[in-house]
C-alpha cells in the first residue's frame, strides 16, 4: 500500500492517542454539520498538541500505533488515514484518556489498537 510505504519512508512525531465515541456532533471545527466526516468514519479531534488555534481542522494525519503499556495492544501493520472535525479539549463525547496528542473516533481507533485500550502511544504525520 502506497501510504504505508511513505510513512515507514519518513518518520513522523511521536504522541499519545486517545478514543472517543458517539455522540460526535456538534464539533468545535463544523458545529452541527455531519458533511465533513469522511464516509470511513476515520476522523480525530486534535488535541492541545495540534490544535493550532483551529488551523488544525481538516487537517489529515497518517497515525500508527507503536506501543502501549499493555503488550500485544498494537495491532501490527495498521496505519490509518485520518481527518481533524474537533477539539479533544471541548469535544461533545469525552476522550478516553486527557492530555492525548490526538483522539481517534472509535472506529479509527480499533482499527490500530485493541479498543479496550485508554491510551496509546502513536507516531503520525500531517
């Protein structure tokens, strides 16, 4: 897959990732509007980290989880394309952990991780 060959190409920064579940709407990027959520449901909420004032919205992120404090909770080879619809910090549905890099919606998040996971560590780039 071609994305997996650029991210393992060049490195991206290191975080933590955090999950977050329905109800996602309103966000602090589009308000009440569903139209920005991309069909994959692989979206995220930026963290403080990221956040850049709300230039972060629309923003798209390769991530792929590297470690957690369970072994075996990254599942192998999994990278994800997401888009940024939301603050984690004001975010309608609490993340699972505070303080994270970024906030996976829960679909994006079992997608790289066990979902029963609080927190993760993650390497991603814009």
């Amino acid at each position: 897959m071609l994305l997996a060959t650029l991210f393992r190409l060049s490195h991206g920064d290191v975080g933590t990732c955090a999950h977050y579940r329905p109800p996602y709407l309103p966000t602090a990027c589009y308000g009440n509007s569903p139209s920005h959520f991309p069909p994959s449901n692989m979206f995220a909420a930026a963290g403080e980290r990221i956040w850049d004032n709300g230039a972060a919205c629309g923003r798209q992120y390769l991530v792929r989880c590297v470690s957690a404090a369970v072994p075996g909770t990254c599942l192998p080879d999994q990278i994800i394309q997401v888009r940024i619809v939301d603050r984690a910090q004001t975010s309608r549905s609490r993340p699972s952990s505070n303080g994270a890099t970024i906030v996976l919606s829960s679909n994006a998040f079992g997608t790289i991780a066990d979902p029963s996971a609080g927190l993760v560590n993650v390497e991603f780039q814009q």
